[in-house]
C-alpha cells in the first residue's frame, strides 16, 4: 500500500480524481479549514470543475504542480468525516490501471449513486428493534405478519436493524405496527460488528455432505487463510450451492466476511431465499431492483463490517469490505460478468486481483467452466475441485442429437421431437423448448423479389414480432411498422422466414391446444413480476410447455420438466468469434441440466444440421468437460487466449472514413513502436471492419494486440491509449480498448 493511503502530511497540492474520461488527475489548493483527520488519499470533495461543482475523490498529495499556483482553485467542501475504504480505494486504482481506464471515471462507476451525487454517508448509528417483555398479545390474534414478526424478534435477543428485518421479509408496516401496539420498542446505537451469538449461525442446519462434497469442503477448509484460488468444476445439480453456504459458514464463524456474485439472472428470489434461510445473520443482496438508498445501506455495512454475507451481480464486486474472508463466483463462466461498455471490467478477473490482494480464499464454480480458469486449473495455478456426482438421484442428461437434414419440420420441430413431446406431456410431465432467439421470426422476406427487411441503421436483418406486430433490430432497438406489400416490387406476398419464440408458442399452441404454454423470453416478461408469476404456475407441476431463451436455460429449477429439446444448437458451430463455440456449448450443456433434475430421468434432443460436427459429437457423447479440453489444445495451437493475452481497440464514428483513417493511422504508429526489442512478442492484427461494420448508424472498426506475456500487452495498450489521448483527430471519433475481450 502505498504511503499516500496512511499518512497525512501537511497539504500542498491535491491530485483529485473527478468523474472525466480524461485519464488524468486534477490539482486543486485545500479549502482554508483543513478536515479533522487531515487531507488524506480517498477523502470526498466537492470542487469546482469548468462552471459547475462536481464531486472527487482526493487521491495524492504533491508539492508542486504543472499549473501557476495563480491558475489553482480551492477545493470548495471535504464531504466526509474519514476517507473512504483503502481496500476499495485500492481496487479501483488497480482496475484503472488493468483495464487502462480513467481513475476519476472508475471511481465514480464504482461508487454508490448516493455518494457519487455528493450527498453524505448514513452515518454509523442505526435503530435495533426489540421484542418487548411482558406484554399483552392478544392485539395479535389477527395479525399474522405481526405476530411472526414479534417471534423474529423474540429469536434476537441483541436486537435487529429494520434492513435485516426486512431482509426477512417483514414490510416496514409490520414492524410499526407493533411499536404502536406497544410490543416492540428501539434503541438507537453505534454500529459496530454484530457479535456472534453464541457462535450459532445457522438459522436452519447445513445439509450432510455426500462424499465428493466433502472432499471440496475439507479442501477448501485447508486455505481459509491465505490466497487461495479453487476452480470447483461441478455439474449442474451437483451440490456446489451446498458447498459455498458451508464455506460461507466457516468464514462467517471467524467472523469474516463473505462476497457471493452471482450472474445477472441468477440472482433470483429463490437463489436469495435459500442463502437467507440458511443463516441467523442477515443476508445483503446488491441487485438493480434496490433504490439508491438502500444500495448505499448495504455498502456501508459492508465497509464497516456489520454484514457478513453479501450477495451481488457484476458491479457487487466494487463492495468495500471491512474484514474478507472468502469470494466466491457462481457460474463463473458468464457473460454478465464483463462489462460491456465504460469501464470494460471483468468482475470475476477482479475477484481474483482483489482475493490476493487481501490474501482470502477465492472459489469461482461452474458446470461449465471458462476455457480461461479451466486452463489455471489443469497447469495446476487454480486448485481444481470436483463434483461429478448430481446430489440427486439422476446422472445429467446425455445430448441426443437429431438430424434436421432432408426431413419435414413443424415450425422447425421434427416428427421425432414431436411425438417424444407428445408422450412426454401424456406422463404428465413439463417438455422445455429452447430457442435463442425472441420475436416470431428473423427475417421478413418477398417471395416474389427475395427483399429482405433489413435495418435501416445496422448491417442486420429485422427480426419480425407478432405481439404487438411491428419489425424490431435487435442490435439497434429500432421499430418500424410492417409493410402490407413488398417495397421493391410490390408483392403481396411476404413471409416469414426462420423462427422465434413467438412462432414456436405458436406452432406448439396449434398442436397442442389442451396443454398450457409458457413463453419465457425478454418481451414477454417485460411487466414486473410477469416472470415470477410464471414460475410459480410452472412449479405446481401441471403437464406444460416451457418455450424460452437462455432466460429459462439458466439457473432455475424446474423439477418437473423431463424433456429438453433445443430447437437449433448450430448458432456457434461456425462463427467468426474464437470464442462462439464455447459459449454455445456452455449454453447447450447448462439448458441441458435443467431436465430431469428431481424425481424423473431426463431427456435432451438437440436438433442439428451438422450431426457429424466434431465438436457437436464431443460434447453429445461426453460433455462440456471433454469438449472444453480439447478446446483448450485448439487454442493453444492457435496461440489464442488463454495462451496469449489480448486487447481490442474500437473505433466507431458515422463517418466511416473517420473511423478508417484514425484505425489506420494508430495502427501504423504501434507497429512503429512495436518494432523494438521489447516488444518481441507482441502483435498487432488489423485494422479490420467489426464483424456488425454498421450498427445504429455509426461503423465500427477493429485493431488487435495480442502477446504472450501480459506485462507486454499492457505496455502496448498503455502506449496505444496514450498515443490516442494526445491524437487530435482522436477526439472526433468515439474509441475504446477492451483488456480481455470477451466478444469480437
Ligand atoms: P448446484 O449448485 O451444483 O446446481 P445445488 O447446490 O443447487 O447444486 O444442489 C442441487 C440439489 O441437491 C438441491 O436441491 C440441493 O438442496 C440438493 N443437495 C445438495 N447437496 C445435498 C446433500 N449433501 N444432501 C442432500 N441434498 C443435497
Ligand atoms: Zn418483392
Ligand atoms: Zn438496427
């Protein structure tokens, strides 16, 4: 840690991060009154920037600066009493510096809207609710909620927040009822660690372990103290969930923190349910649907150390954590976990930077994991851990392939799809149909001229929606009306090629009208809680069809589907993205696991236009772990990541010669610089169109680096960035480097 986090020497001048994309500090002169614990690194200002105020975040002190001390203005308001968490400070300044990305700008994407928005902490006083004694109840007979309430609080003794209450499930409603009606009183407090109440924890107790289970645990028990990085590569069913909550236990009884991230759509009511019915203390979980408020409530306890566990989505990983003791990543392999756009971090990377930094456990799980931690594994850097076992009764589904070629389809089902539903639905059981795609279909096309409907912005067909009519992009999100006739030739006879969800609720609605259909897709789970509702019809259990994305593929439980079909598994067998093959397999393996995971066997029909695909073959006959290894030689051999590491320049601009003459031009300059010694192994490839050249109406273009050896990418990366920061011609397109890319 470097000086300037501890000490606090008198002030010169302040090198403030503010919310710029300018990869630079700003100096400022400290205000006339000086904050009690002096002017130390990570304390919030308010300063003023151009005409406005904004808010920073002091990051070092200097003597001088490259400014007239004339030309320096005052910061105009310290925000905080103390600065704001060193480990977080910390992770901040290293995703900066990885993803090569403005301090200032990282700071603020890290920071709670709250604190961003200049307002002041909570503060570290809180209300704890009790049980009063003695009292008469009577007034409960026909207050359920309450009288369940009281009972919660009559279990704790010490007292409990109103954000652990609720945490329980309470409205704020129950709990002022009772004050009212004289059973429950508060006391206002200075938080502090939650003391262990008799080092019970557990609200209901851990499962036994099977043998496999066991083994991880007692492997994972050895390295509660140190850096200790576990891929635990489980199939799905297998019990992993089982494991974290019995880690998360251990590291909670040392009275440690656990950090939980889960996927962006994993973060269900029932994965929560389960974390929060396992434990005494209360569960914190970080995901879109809380307000600014409450977001910034469990970031502070979290920073103090009052909550133990908490659980999260991508941006949970920016967590401050007084006292870490484990972070664990569910699913591992997902996409949601790398940012898109802004600050393009990756949080499961993070999650590794920042387990060693604070030299804590790390355990990432997947049924399918990364070829990137699957390769730390097998060379031995990630402990590799192992559930082959479903803690149920049934092994995972193989993948029955079925040929589509030269045969009839029904809206794209196959006669033998067909009747193993059909026989399936007559057993009473749930049949999940998975299309990756929404809408009713992908192409609108003249059957007379062969127009297609294509975007207007985008090098892409639009996709046609039927509920509410209209063609959709997909990539741009523009609308437009359906045209009654064909607009190059007039024809009237335009139809519908391929299908979507839409068109397969429709065909199946048609061959099976008794049976109920649940579509699961984006659009038709738009209203709040639509999809919620959904999944409680599914679980009661009736003979259904589940027609759904990747939505539905993931994550859930549905006990009573015993048949899985996929409508088309060769959307990644022969795309242009290195990486298209594996997502596709981890997707098909994880849709895969949602059949037969409870009493009954399941069944699993891929339908395929290339049933003699290698891969396709490997994956069918032994599983995603299999083809993931051989997967693993490809890219050695073709020295692609995780056998060299990789940044990506993006250059989009409506003005394509713009966007070609600025790509062309840094490209040049890097090759230039690349051609000394110490950049024998790095490579610069391009500059080339993005696989979409034009999308939203802007062209996009691409320039690789890829090297053996990371310290050389990022050198070239940092070069490339800085030559781009000093670029005049730069500032009038937009540009972006994506440390790691996951898609191309
Ligand atoms: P995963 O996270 O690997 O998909 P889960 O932890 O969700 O697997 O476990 C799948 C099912 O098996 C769950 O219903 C869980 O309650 C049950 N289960 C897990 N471990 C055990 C165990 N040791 N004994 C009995 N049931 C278990
Ligand atoms: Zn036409
Ligand atoms: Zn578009």
């Amino acid at each position: 840690m470097p000086d300037a986090f501890s000490s606090a020497p008198p002030a010169g001048i302040l090198n403030v991060a503010l919310p710029s994309p300018l990869r630079r500090l700003f100096d400022y002169l400290p205000s006339a009154t000086p904050p009690a614990c002096g002017w130390q690194p990570g304390l919030r200002v308010r300063v003023p920037f151009g005409r406005r105020e904004v808010v920073g975040v002091i990051v070092e002190q200097a003597a001088t600066s490259a400014l007239p001390l004339t030309q320096l203005r005052r910061v105009s308001e310290v925000l905080d009493e103390a600065p704001l968490p060193t480990d977080w400070l910390w992770l901040c300044r290293f995703a900066a510096r990885y993803y090569q990305h403005g301090l200032g700008d990282t700071l603020h994407h890290a920071l709670p809207a709250r604190l961003r928005q200049g307002h002041p902490m909570a503060g570290r006083t809180q209300r704890l609710w009790h049980a009063n004694a003695g009292v008469d109840e009577t007034s409960l007979a026909r207050a359920p909620r309450q009288a369940a309430l009281l009972e919660l609080l009559r279990q704790h003794p010490h007292g409990l927040a109103a954000r652990a209450i609720s945490a329980h499930g309470f409205p704020r409603d129950a709990l002022l009822g009772l004050e009212k009606k004289g059973l429950a009183r508060f006391e206002e407090v200075t938080l502090a660690a939650p003391a262990l109440q008799g080092g019970n924890l557990l609200a209901t107790p851990a499962l036994p372990l099977n043998r496999e289970q066991a083994v991880v645990l007692a492997a994972l028990h050895e390295g509660l103290e140190r850096f200790h990085p576990c891929l635990l590569e489980g199939v799905t069913g297998s019990g992993k969930t089982e494991v974290y909550l019995q880690l998360i236990e251990a590291v909670a009884a040392k009275g440690r923190q656990s950090l939980v991230l889960v996927p962006e759509i994993g973060l269900t009511p029932q994965t929560l349910a389960r974390f929060r019915s396992r434990f005494k203390v209360p569960v914190l979980a970080l995901h879109s649907g809380l307000s600014d408020a409450e977001r910034l409530d469990v970031w502070e306890a979290a920073a103090d150390g009052r909550a133990l566990i908490i659980i999260g989505t991508r941006s949970a990983i920016f967590t401050p954590l007084a006292n870490p003791g484990a972070i664990i990543v569910d699913e591992e392999h997902d996409g949601s976990y790398k940012q898109q756009d802004n600050l393009r971090y990756h949080a499961r990377d993070l999650a590794v930077a920042r387990a060693h930094h604070h030299q804590i456990p790390l355990l990432l799980g997947s049924a399918t994991p990364s070829l990137e931690s699957l390769h730390q594994a097998l060379s031995g850097s990630y402990r590799h851990l192992r559930l082959t076992q479903r803690a149920s009764v049934h092994p995972p589904a193989k993948l029955e392939l079925v040929d589509l070629r030269h045969q009839p389809t029904q809206g794209g089902l196959l006669p033998i799809t067909l009747r193993t539903i059909k026989a399936t639905l007559a057993a009473g059981k749930q049949v999940l149909v998975f299309i990756n795609r929404r809408g009713f279909a992908p192409t609108l096309a003249c059957h007379a001229c062969g127009w297609t409907a294509d975007c207007l912005q985008c090098d892409a067909r639009m996709t046609l929606h039927r509920q509410p009519s209209l063609l959709a992009c997909h990539h741009c999100d523009s609308r437009r009306a359906l045209p009654d006739a064909c607009p190059e030739c007039g024809s009237a006879d335009l139809r519908a090629l391929g299908a979507g969800t839409e068109r397969t609720e429709e065909t199946l609605q048609s061959l099976f009208p008794k049976t109920p259909i649940y579509r699961i897709d984006r659009d038709s789970t738009r209203r709040k809680d639509s999809f919620e509702q959904m999944l409680k019809e599914i679980h009661r259990g009736e003979a259904s069809l589940l027609v759904g994305t990747q939505m539905l593929a993931k994550g859930h439980h549905l006990p009573h589907v015993t048949l899985v079909v996929v409508i088309n598994a060769d959307g990644g067998l022969y795309a242009a993205d290195f990486r298209a093959l594996e997502h596709s397999a981890q997707l098909l393996e994880q849709v895969a696991g949602r059949a037969g995971r409870a009493a009954d066997p399941g069944r699993v029909l891929v339908q395929t236009l290339h049933p003699d695909d290698p891969h396709l073959g490997l994956l069918a006959e032994h599983g995603y772990g299999a083809l993931a290894r051989s997967l693993l030689d490809e890219r050695r051999q073709a020295k692609l990541p995780p056998f060299c590491f990789m940044a990506l320049l993006r250059v989009e601009s409506p003005r394509e010669e713009a966007a070609t003459a600025l790509i062309q031009e840094a490209a040049a300059a890097l090759r230039e610089w690349l051609a000394n010694p110490q950049s024998a192994d790095c490579f610069c490839l391009g500059p080339v169109p993005a696989p979409m050249e034009r999308r939203q109406n802007r062209y996009h273009l691409h320039l690789m680096l890829t090297a053996e050896r990371r310290s050389q990418l990022h050198a070239a990366a940092n070069w490339l960035v800085q030559w781009l920061d000093a670029h005049r011609e730069a500032r009038k397109v937009r540009w972006s480097i994506d440390i790691d890319p996951q898609t191309l």
